[in-house]
C-alpha cells in the first residue's frame, strides 16, 4: 500500500453522489494521481509493433501526440463503426434513462459522475455525434456533440481507463448497450495514437515474447514449478512431476501466469498439479503444461481486437504443435471471456483436434465442442459429481468461505453454478454474499482490465469498494474469513482489496482447496493446508512450537 | 434553471404557436393538414428504414451476449434458458420479455450508502413501471387512432376501446389509455428534471421529445374531452390524408392541427434522434444472440491474418535455455545455423 493512500475512513467521506454544478462537457478533467496508471514504456509498444512509441506523461501538457491526431481518431472511428453493429447501435440508441448510473462500481466508490457508465460512453458518443451524424453537425452541443480537442481526448483517456469493463452496467440497460464494448473502442482508438498504460503494455510486449505476461523464461517456470512440486511433497509426501511441452499428450492445460509467480494464485497452481497428479495416478490422465503458451490470460484484450487476437493465437498454435486432443483452461477471468466470445472467431477453426470428453468421466463438454477448450471448474464439477476424487473435506474446515464471481466468467460467460458447486462438495461452510452483488450482479475486483498497478491504488481501492463492502457483510454476520475466486487477477486485485476495507478476510483460488481437500494416494498424514499453515487439530503432535 | 429543459419547452411553445396561427393564414390548412403530415411521414418512412439498413450494413464480427445467468454446461446443470440462452429459441423469447416487458429494466436497483460505510441495492421499480406504462398507453392510444382511418370500424379497435374506456365515467367516456400516458410522460419529465444525476447526463434532445409527446397527448384530451373537436370531420380529414385525396373541413379547429403538427414533428424526428432505440434494440448484439459461442463457431466476415510470434522464434530465442532445463525442443543446437532460413517471418492466419 502507497504511504501517501487516504485511510478507508477518508475515501468513504469523500463520496459524494451530488453531480457538480456545471454541466459535464464544461467540466475540465483533471488527471489525478493515485486514480491513473503509467504511460506504457516505449520500448514494449516498439517491440509488439504497435503505432507511435514514445515516452510521454499523462501529468504533462504536451503528450508528444502525432500532429494529424484528430484525423487519425476520426479515421479510426469511422472503422470501428463500418466494422462493429455492436458499436453503431451503442452510439446511435442510448436514451440516457439513468439504469446504468449507480451500477458502476467506480461511480458507486467515487460518486464522480463521469463514472456513470451512461456519461462514460457519452464521452464518445459526443464526438462521434459531430463526425458521423446529422443532427449533431447542426445542432451541436443541444444534441449532445462536441469536438474532439486535446482536453476531450485527455478526458478519454483518464475515463477509459476508469472503467474495468465488467459489462455490470449492460445487464441493467434496456437495450443491453455494453460499456465494456465501448471502453474497448475508445481505449483502441487512444491505442492508434500510442496512449497506452505501461500495466498493459508491458506485459502484452512479455507475452508476446516470452509466452506469459510476466515475462518468465522457458528455464524459469520450470523453476518455479520445481519449487511448488517441492511444497507438495513437504506437505503431502508425494512427488509431483507435471510435464512440460510434450508432445502426444492427451490435453493441453493453459492457465494465467500469475498463478505461478504471486501468492496466493501460487497455491492454486499447487492445486492444480495436485490434482493432475491424483488423476494420473489413478486414470492415466495425460495432461502438459506449455512454456510457450503459458499464458491464459490476455492484456492484449485492453488493447485492441488485434492485439488480442495476436496473443491467443498461441494457444491454438501449441494445441496443434503438441497434437493435444482438447485444452484444459485453468482459473481466469478475461482470459474465459476471450475463449468464451472470441478465441473460435478470431483463431479457429480448431479442427485439429478432438471435441472435448472427460477421459476420467466419459462426459462429453457439449458445450466446449467447437473451441475445444473446457472451464476447469466445469470439468472438476464433473470429476466430483462422478465421484471420482477422494476428498477430505475436514481439512477445509478453518475456512468460511463465500465466493466471488469474476465479472468476466459471470457476464461474459455465464459460468456460475459449477464453481459453487465445487466449493459446497470441497469444504463445509460457505455462505453467500447478498443476491445483488453476485452471479449476474457481481462486482468488480476493481482492478479487472489491466489497472491493477501500483500506481494507481486509490482508483482500486474506491473501484473494489462496493465488492468489500459485500464481503465485509459476510464477514460480519457469519465470520468468513476466506474469499474464493476462479480468477488471477482477482487473487492479485483482492488480497490488498481486503487488506484495506476488510483485513481479516484472505483470498484463495478454487482449486486451492481442491488441493486442500484432495487425498493423494500414499500421502503422508497431513498437517497443513496448502499454505504451510498447521491445520487446527491435525497439527503434529511431536510438534508444538 | 436548466438550459436544456427551457430551450426544449421553447421549442415546443414554438411549435404549438407556429400550427395554431399557421391554420388561420391563407394556405395554412393545406400546409399543415396535408404537405407536411405527408413529409413527415415520408421522413420517417425513409429515415427509419435507411438507419436500419446502415446498422445492418456493420457486421457483428463477435458473439458477444450478456449472460445474465448460468450457462448451458453439463446436463446436470440448470441453465438460465432466458438470460443466457444457448438455442434461437431461447433467444426469441429473451428478445420478446426485453421488448415487451423491459425485463432488463426490471433488474433495477438504486444503490445507497447507508450509515456512512454500508451499500445498499433496493430494487427501484418506478422507473421500470414508469417506461411501461408510457410506452403501452403510448401503442394503446396510436392503435385506438386507427379508426380514424378505417370505415367501417374494425371490431378488433372496437373491443380494444371498450377495455380502454372499462372506468366507464364522463363524457364521452374517459379512455385510460391517454391519461396513463399523460400521467407517465409527466413522470419522465419530473425524474429528468428532479433526479440531480439524471437531469446531469440529460440533454436537450432528451427533453424535447417528452414535451412534444407531452403536447400531443395534452392536445389530444383537450380535444376529446373539452373543446370536443368534431370527430366526423377529423375522420374526414384521417380518410382523405390515407387515400391521398387531402380533404380540410372548416369544422376542425385550429387544436387539431396542433395536434396534427406534433405527431408530424416526432414522426420527422424521429431517424434522426434516439427515439431509433424502437429498432435498435432489434439489433442490439448483446441480447440478440445465443451464448453458445464454444459450440458453435461464429464467423467474423472481416477476420484477417495477424502477425503472431511463433513457436519456431520462440524456441529459437529460448532454445539453449529450454534444453537446459530438460525441456524438449523442436531443433537442436547444432542444426540452427543450417536450418534456420525456416524460422523466419511471421506466420499467416490458420485456415
């Protein structure tokens, strides 16, 4: 946490739901800090070949733009119109009814009405009316049009990058009118004049080279993983011995990098090798981890349709390289949102390999059958349902557990029941947080869509308020003390989240107490969670420190 | 003092002034009975089916529904067949509750903080309540005009008018329709312009159109129920305007024509402004599509070739470090110098 971070106290007496007295196009922005990220590195823009690196700060009054910035803008506008219906109706059909207003989790921690995802996408809208439309080159600012000067594009550049584009607004919104897809333009078009973050384009850049967004070598995570095989079998007894790369295995696992290098999506990793280990040993299950794809999520998704699409190609591309029958995709928010809305489109057809079915179960992922790509959670909801995992589910009882969905599988996938389904079979005491704030009306971490940087903590902490604020709920009335989540970023986002509005409450992955739960075969007595943490009455007796 | 409600409010005083004098010069009656109920008409026409067919012409590269509820995944698993619908089935009955009924809307909730440190979500039903009501009166009134046009009455608008006037009090017998729908464009009003958030993000062009249907709706119960205009000549006027052979008796007073130019105006008004949300939200991509985009593979018509970094450069950066490490490779050391013309360039789109 910064030094300089106002106490919870302060940021809650500061929100003021009141919209300012004069009107929002006369409302000059002020970029603040704590409430924006870095711009991108140069070199990371330069190296992934996207338009206009150089270094520049949001903080100073000349941003080094190219000098036929408008007309680049204006050009680019008018491409994503003739290629997005989606957007043309977004620009053309919103009645301003408000619904969407106090959706927002950041209008809801800032009460800056800017931050109503109505106003966000008005921020567009306005320019677009003066370029593209009629009405708005005649009667300007009465029907909403503005042009595009350097304070506008600053405002842009500040709110696009308030938003997470959790699509929270779009279930409320009579027309579904997505401010998800409308951040997704507009942080395109900043994209087209080299206005990017560094929290984004940095890893993107990673990714692009190295497999992962963290930047992590081939030689590395075999390193790191060398060294969770290590804490299984203190814990356990038992070597793991994932495999790497190979060639003819039955399935693919792709999961986010973050799961292998921060606590605690560290553990969740350990719960997935565990896990494969358990079925191996016992079905025969074939599975490979990929250092080359090794990556599930995609910052390159924050940056343009193109850019995405350039990093997941590798996750078919290795698919077909190690002639794998499906993919196995591990615990991630964005990263199911681009499997689940885009990977097919944009990369497939993956008619290289086989629909999907469960080795272990016979299950057939209907669902999954033209991707090939199954959930995790969906596959070890199958597993547990079969009743093909021996668990012990006492050794999850120090927790009380209550689940957050990630915005992404919730709203852009719709993965809600099999997660649950897996904590209730894998630990006994879950409790869930008020109807309106999760499945469909969850809230965002507050960090979602590449702004969990350092930098820019207060935006996280006033953006994951109202998601704290549900959990200090449960907290409160219950005693949970544990917040699942099927998501990386979640698990980097919400263990600070909680730290400042809720501090007694940790954070977890699913498959973390999978691993806590599961009995691996020939295990020694267990003593600890996954942690290292004594388990309360199994701690060894010899031992008492 | 708002400038955007004031300037729409003048606007529509502007009009009602224009049509009530305008009928009393000479040639008035024809401008405004005939020339440009015809135009506007003909705006509408024409400007609805050319935005139409300008959003048709995007593409909808992605599959990109909110799922508002639980996927179809596993048989076992209950699926929202409505709010995450995988079939087009599903689909169409998602699109008929979001049209009809505004289930979108029903969701809504206001949010407050409660106590200084706790949020609350209430569900907020006013202004769910409020846009169905305006909206359904709003059809009930356009069809119950019908009449105006049609010789004989069909039964249909006969039956319909009898549940319309079921109060069965004053006369003639007030229609429910046309005070819902007074009563309802007075509430959208109020809200934009007391809700401080709503009147913030309002503009004028929001304002202009809940005037002018206000005025429409006020014109048309002034008529009925005070001035009682005369209907026989009004029905003359409707026939003679839907069979192209304009006919204008004096009997009709100048609030008809007011009346007359106010539809005229929102119906000309209409492609241009977001009262286009009545087609929009046909096209809307986040609703009007199955959330079954792992099973079915949705096309992009645009999807081209990118450049993407390959396994071959990837292994040939990392390669020593990979074998190092006891990871397979492709290629070994000694073979990249002879062979490595193979792994360059960036790799074309699969097929």
């Amino acid at each position: 946490m910064p030094d300089d971070l106002a106490k919870p106290n302060e940021l809650l007496s500061k929100i003021d739901y009141k919209p300012s007295k004069t009107g929002w196009m006369d409302t000059l922005t002020e970029i603040r800090t704590g409430m924006y990220c870095y711009a991108s590195n140069p070199k990371s823009v330069e190296y992934l070949g996207l338009p206009h690196a150089r270094g520049w700060n949001p903080l100073d009054e000349d941003w080094k733009l190219p000098e036929n910035w408008k007309e680049i803008i204006h050009n680019g506008l008018r491409e994503q119109l003739d290629r997005f219906r989606s957007f043309k109706v977004f620009m053309d059909i919103c009645v301003r009814c408000g619904a969407c207003a106090d959706k927002c989790h950041f209008f809801i921690g800032t009460g800056d009405p800017k931050n109503m995802p109505v106003l966000r996408a008005e921020l567009l809208r306005s320019v677009y009316r003066n370029d593209f439309t009629t009405a708005g080159k005649i009667l300007g600012k009465m029907v909403g049009a503005r042009e595009l000067t350097f304070d506008v594009l600053k405002e842009w550049w500040y709110y696009f990058f308030q938003c997470t584009e959790c699509r929270r607004c779009s279930i409320f919104c009579p027309y579904g009118i997505d401010t998800a897809e409308i951040t997704i333009m507009a942080r395109e078009l900043l994209n087209l004049l080299g206005l990017n973050i560094d929290w984004i384009a940095t890893p993107v850049a990673n990714c692009y080279r190295t497999g992962n967004h963290l930047g992590i070598q081939p030689h590395a995570y075999i390193d790191m993983m060398d060294f969770f095989a290590d804490d299984i079998e203190e814990i356990t007894g038992i070597k793991v011995e994932p495999s790497f790369n190979k060639k003819g295995a039955d399935i693919l696992f792709i999961t986010p990098s973050g799961d292998v290098f921060a606590d605690p999506g560290t553990y969740t990793a350990m719960g997935y090798m565990m896990l494969f280990h358990y079925l191996k040993e016992k079905y025969g299950f074939d599975i490979t981890w990929s250092t080359y794809a090794s990556e599930g999520g995609n910052f390159g998704f924050f940056t343009s349709h193109e850019t995405m699409k350039r990093l997941n190609a590798k996750m078919y591309a290795e698919a077909k390289r190690l002639g794998v029958k499906w993919i196995l995709g591990g615990e991630c928010g964005h990263m199911w949102r681009v499997i689940n809305q885009y990977m097919d489109t944009m990369n497939g057809p993956a008619d290289f390999m086989e629909e999907p079915v469960s080795p272990i179960t016979g299950t057939k992922f209907e669902n999954a059958k033209s991707t090939k790509m199954v959930h995790i959670a969906e596959f070890t909801a199958d597993l547990i349902k079969h009743g093909k995992l021996d668990l012990d589910v006492s050794r999850n009882d120090h927790l009380k557990v209550t689940y957050h969905d990630s915005c992404n599988t919730a709203r852009g996938m719709g993965i809600l029941h099999e997660p649950r389904y897996v904590i209730k079979n894998i630990c006994n005491n879950f409790f869930e947080m008020p109807a309106n704030t999760i499945r469909e009306m969850t809230f965002c971490c507050g960090s979602g869509s590449g702004l969990n940087a350092g930098e820019d903590m207060e935006l996280r902490m006033v953006g994951g308020l109202a998601r704290a604020n549900a959990v200090k709920y449960v907290h409160e009335k219950h005693g949970v003390n544990m917040l699942a989540c099927i998501c990386a970023i979640d698990r980097a986002a919400l263990p600070p989240l909680m730290e400042y509005w809720v501090p007694d409450v940790d954070v977890t992955g699913l498959h973390e107490m999978v691993g806590n739960a599961l009995n691996l075969p020939g295990q020694k007595e267990r003593t600890t969670d996954l942690r290292s943490e004594p388990l309360p009455g199994m701690e060894e007796e010899d031992n008492a420190e | 003092m708002n400038v955007n409600y004031m300037v729409s409010l003048i606007a529509v005083i502007v009009l009602f002034l224009l049509a009530y004098v305008g009928v009393k010069v000479p040639g008035g009656q024809v401008l405004f009975g005939a020339v440009i109920p015809y135009l506007a008409v003909i705006t509408f026409i024409v400007g609805v089916i050319y935005r139409v067919i300008d959003w048709g012409h995007s593409p909808v590269p992605f599959r990109i529904p909110s799922t508002c509820g639980q996927q179809k995944s596993l048989p076992w698993v209950k699926s929202a067949s409505l709010d995450n619908p995988a079939t087009t089935g599903g689909v169409i009955v998602r699109m008929i509750l979001e049209i009809l009924l505004f289930r979108s809307l029903f969701r809504n909730t206001k949010c407050e903080l409660k106590e200084g440190d706790k949020l609350s979500y209430e569900w907020e039903k006013w202004l769910w309540l409020g846009a169905l009501a305006f909206h359904w009166s709003f059809a009930t009134v356009l069809i119950r005009h019908l009449r105006l046009f049609l010789e004989p009455v069909p039964a249909c608008l006969q039956f319909l008018e009898k549940i319309d006037g079921f109060l069965q009090v004053g006369l003639p017998g007030v229609l429910l329709s046309g005070v819902v729908l007074l009563a309802a464009v007075t509430y959208l009003l109020l809200r934009r312009i007391f809700i401080p958030q709503v009147r913030y993000i309002s503009l004028a062009s929001d304002f202009f159109p809940l005037f002018l249907i206000f005025g429409v709706a006020f014109t048309g119960i002034l008529m009925r129920y005070f001035s009682k205009v005369d209907v026989v000549g009004a029905k003359e006027i409707a026939i003679g305007l839907a069979t192209f052979h304009p006919s204008l008796p004096e009997s009709v007073g100048g609030l008809f024509y007011v009346h007359l130019f106010f539809v005229s105006v929102l119906l000309a008004y209409f492609p241009f402004s977001k009262l286009m949300h009545m087609a929009g939200i046909f096209f809307s991509p986040t609703r009007n599509l199955p959330g079954n985009s792992r099973a079915v593979r949705h096309i992009n018509p645009w999807n081209y070739p990118v450049a993407v970094h390959t396994y071959e450069e990837y292994e040939d950066e990392f390669r020593e470090k990979m074998i190092e490490a006891g990871l397979p490779v492709e290629k070994e050391i000694v073979a990249e110098s002879t062979e490595s013309a193979e792994s360059t360039g960036e790799s074309e789109e699969k097929e």
